[in-house]
C-alpha cells in the first residue's frame, strides 16, 4: 500500500526546472558547460604562479600523507581527525535540536507563569545571535577550566567546544523553530484542543509534526553550517580536520592538508543537503498519494 | 448515542442539556456577544441563523472554551463550565465540535486523524479506538478512505471525516459551526444527510447555519442572532413562517431573495 505508481514518475518534484526542455537545450547546456570550464582551468593553468599554487596547495604526494597522517614525522591524519568533527556535529546536533525546541516553546507560551523564563530566553537568544561564534568558543574553552570547578572544569576541548556551538546555534536554530510554530494555523490548534487534548499533548502530535515538516530545509542548513562550524573548536587544540590540516602544513610547509580537509568536509556536507532534498520530496509524495500512516 | 462520560451526571432524555445565562463576549472593544441566553434539552436539535458577524461561531465557541467568556454562565448537564479551575480537557471530551474550514490534521491518515483523541485523549488501546473508528467510517461510507490523507479528499469528504473524528469521541454535544459553508454546492447534501443521520439517531445538537431549507427540516427550534442578542427563538414552522421580530423579518426577505430558502 504504498504510493500508486504514477508517483515515481510524474508527482515527484523535480525542482524547478533550469532549462527548457529539448536535446538541443541539453547540447547547449552540456556546451557551454565545458567551455566555461575549461576556460577556468586554462585561466588556472596559464596563471604566472600556477606551478607554485599547484606544488603548494594540490600535491598529490602531500595529500595523501597528510590524509593518512605519520605521529613519527609530527602530523596527524586529517582523516581520522575528521571523526572527530562528525562526532562533536552528532552531539551538538541532537543537543541543539532538543534545547532549541525548549526557547522556541518557552517563547511562544502566553501564560503570565511563564513570563520570567520568557525573559531569560529572549535575552539568551539576542545575546548569542549577537555573539561571534569564535568569541564564544574562547569564553567557554578558556574561561570555564579557568573557573576550576572540579568535573566541569577539567573536560577536553572538544567538550566546550561542542558546548560553545550548542549555546550559539541553539538561539538560532530556536528562531528557525518559531517560523514553524507560526506556520501551522490557530485552526489546528483550536481543532486539537477541541477533541480534549492537552496543550502539551496538542504540541507534540499536532503542531511540532506540521511545524517541523515546514521547517525541514532551513534546519537543515543551519546543521550544513555546524558541520563546518565544528573546524573552529580547532583553536582550542583539539585535533580535528581543520586542526590537524594546520600542523602538517606547519610540519611540512605545504598547504595541500587544507584542501584534504576542505574535500572532506564537502564529503559531509553534500549528503546531507541531498538526503534534505529526499525528506522534502517524500513527504510531498505521501500526503499527495495517501499512503498509510 | 449520547454515552454517560464521568462529568455530566444526569443523561436522561428530559434532562436540560445546556443551559446559557447571560454570556457577554468581546474582542477588544468590540462586543459580539452581549447577553445570551439560551437552553436546550437532550436529544434536541437547535439551529442558529443570522447575518455573519452575529456571534453564531463565538458562540459555539463559547460553549466548547475555545474562547474564554467575559461574563455570563454555561451550564452543561448541571455542571457550571465557565467557573474558574473547571478541567477545560475534560469538558471538551463530551463536546465535540466541528468547524467550516474542516481543519483535519494534514500530516495524518484519515483513521490517525480520528483515533488520536480516543487514544490521547481518553486513553483507549489503539487496536479498540481503530475499530471504533473503522465502524464509523463504515457507518458513513467512508471506509475505503481509512489511509488516505486529508489532501486526497474532496471537501465534502473531508469534512465527513471531521464530524466521525467528533463522534469518535462520543460525545453528548455536538456543535456545527457552519459546516457547510466552505463546500461546493454540490457537496452539501451529502454532508447535511450525515448531520440528518445522527438528529434521528437522537444526538443533541447546537448548529450554526446558512441553510434555511435545512434548517427548517432539522431543527427543533430555530434562534435568530442579530448584534450580539437571541432575538426570536421558535420552532421552524413559526420562525421562518411568521416571524414576528422585525429584524428576523428583514434577514429572511433578504434570505428568499437571495433564492436561499
């Protein structure tokens, strides 16, 4: 029982179209296309200081090495630090998404019990939209071991700094949750609470699940960002892509670890753009196709 | 069909279903309710009528606190619901409630949209609150759309579905705010046959309405609401026949030259 077959062809969104449609259109696109890059990479090529460009940033004896890593020489893999990256993005990305939720509720409640922790999170939100990311990462790598607080005091880097993007993206992320409450209709509400649900109970099977679905491309990109935004806790010292990119280029003198890192970070980021786009179309299909629940 | 719930006690036929005394209700400073009164007993069908903006859907509204009153009191089964601390959840468990624009839940099969309240609401298993709900699509002809989502339907479908997810809940009262006014002509009938179903099956109903024919087959007694007031409340036959205030006398010359009755 899923969707009627016609869904595979013609109800799934393709996305706006670019081109009109026509063989010769593609030929012309395909054309131009090639001309435009090859045009690059001539321009690239040709260039006074190419050869030098090339040795620096794309040997492809450096990139390796600095791929795989060697602690004997003093570097350490860019690719085994990128584990790191995903497992700081993993962690503030389910933090983020539950402590975003709570500002976004806390904000949109009307109840005058509410109204102190109101304050709190419109003050929180303005303050770390307002903050620079990379002060906010010192703040907390720097000043929370310095308070020497036993326990909270004496975790890794990468702690505070999965800490200090949670803090930051989180004010964000909660204004992009907000947009979503106010695109489902009072109606729904009304017609939720009618049936003798709860306010709470109204929130979590009838407006989050509509709010959400709205929201889906913009959380997305907000977490497109963290994902790149995790090669700033490198400053702390903990050896992440970015991080370990940066000591084979001052081991080796050559740059070619940052676009080893920049290729792995575009690895990360690519899928997940591609897997938002295939929640969107899924979504369209089944409430267009009525399959079951 | 109306169940015993745990909040009203007396159910018997005789009993005052709902009793309003002098509900005042505005928005701001504009007042759209200024002074209603009104009673219905169980098993009786009441139809509002009256020009929009009159105060039908706030008073329905009203009686199911979706919207909070600014004075007066509504007594349902013998039990004051507009005093403070009442159990808002529990007073809507027996008041089903059906709106114009159907408002079913997008993101929900059309049986999910019907067993969440039975399930959250009132704690019933699901496997119970699905057949239940199955029964009542079937009652309705609507069996074949149990998997469908809300955008599949048309109009008058969906708001089929919305009044079984209101008697899914089973409940006592059912209120209709003018639950044929966002369909295309031919589509109201089969809504309206459905609403005709459940007055001979001895539902109480309160209906705010623009169809005067249906009105006039329907209900027990007829209320005209003009600035806020019940100006004339009879049965059909007399209302629509010989009204005898001058303001309902206007709006059904309106009406039967609009061709509506």
């Amino acid at each position: 029982m899923t969707g009627p077959p016609q869904t595979s062809f013609g109800a799934e969104g393709r996305g706006p179209r670019l081109l009109s449609s026509g063989r010769g259109a593609v030929a012309v696109s395909t054309a131009s296309t090639i001309v435009v890059l090859a045009g690059l990479v001539l321009l690239f090529w040709l260039a006074p200081g190419s050869a030098a460009v090339r040795h620096t940033f794309f040997n492809p004896q450096d990139m390796w090495k600095s791929f795989i890593g060697d602690p004997k020489a003093g570097y350490y893999s860019v690719g085994a630090a990128l584990w790191l990256n995903i497992r700081m993005f993993l962690a503030a990305e389910v933090l983020i998404l539950i402590l975003a939720l709570v500002i976004a509720v806390v904000r949109q409640s009307v109840s005058p019990v509410m109204f102190p922790i109101r304050v709190v999170s419109t003050i929180y939100v303005d303050v770390f939209r307002g903050v620079p990311l990379i002060l906010v990462i010192f703040a907390i790598g720097f000043g929370v071991p310095a308070l020497n607080l036993g326990f909270i005091s004496t975790q890794s880097a990468a702690v505070y700094g999965v800490l200090a993007l949670v803090l930051s993206y989180s004010a964000y992320v909660s204004e992009v949750y907000r947009a979503g409450l106010n695109s489902v209709h009072q109606s729904q509400v009304a017609a939720a609470r009618s049936l003798g649900l709860s306010q709470w109970t109204s929130l979590r099977y009838v407006i989050l699940p509509q709010a959400v679905r709205n929201i889906i491309p913009p959380l997305l990109n907000d977490f497109i960002s963290l994902q790149k935004d995790t090669a700033l806790v490198g400053i702390l010292g903990a050896i992440e892509a970015n991080k370990a990119a940066e000591i084979f280029s001052d081991t080796v003198f050559n740059y070619s670890s940052y676009v080893v890192a920049a290729i792995l970070f575009l690895l990360l980021t690519i899928p997940l753009a591609r897997f938002t786009d295939h929640l969107i179309a899924r979504d369209r299909r089944r409430r267009l196709a009525g399959a079951p629940a | 069909m109306s169940t015993a719930g745990t909040v009203p006690a007396d159910g018997s036929s005789t009993a005052l279903a709902l009793s309003i005394e002098g509900l005042q209700k505005s928005f701001g400073a504009s007042a759209v309710l200024k002074g209603i009164d009104l009673s219905m007993a169980s098993h009786e069908v009441i139809c509002l009528i009256g020009a929009s903006g009159s105060g039908k859907s706030t008073l329905l509204r009203c009686v199911n606190l979706l919207e909070p009153v600014n004075a007066g009191r509504i007594i349902l089964w013998g039990q004051d619901i507009t005093r403070p601390g009442i159990d808002q959840n529990a007073v809507r468990r027996h008041v089903g409630i059906v709106f114009q624009s159907f408002n079913l839940f997008p993101h929900m099969s059309v049986l999910r949209n019907i067993t969440l309240g039975p399930v959250k609401a009132l704690g019933l298993p699901r496997r119970q609150a699905e057949d239940e709900a199955r029964a009542l699509l079937d009652r309705f002809g609507l069996l074949d759309k149990q998997a469908d989502y809300p955008d599949r339907l048309s109009g008058g479908q969906q708001q089929r579905v919305a009044i079984v997810r209101a008697l899914a809940m089973h409940p006592r009262l059912m209120l209709l705010d003018e639950v044929t006014s966002a369909l295309d002509p031919e589509l109201v009938a089969e809504v309206l046959d459905v609403i005709r179903e459940l007055a001979s099956g001895g539902m109480t109903m309160l209906i705010a309405t623009h169809e005067m024919g249906f009105a006039r087959d329907i209900a027990n007694r007829v209320c005209f609401l003009a600035e806020g007031r019940i100006v004339e409340d009879s049965p059909p036959a007399e209302l629509f026949s010989n009204p005898k205030d001058e303001r309902t006398q206007r709006f059904l010359r309106r009406i039967i030259d609009a061709g509506r009755l």
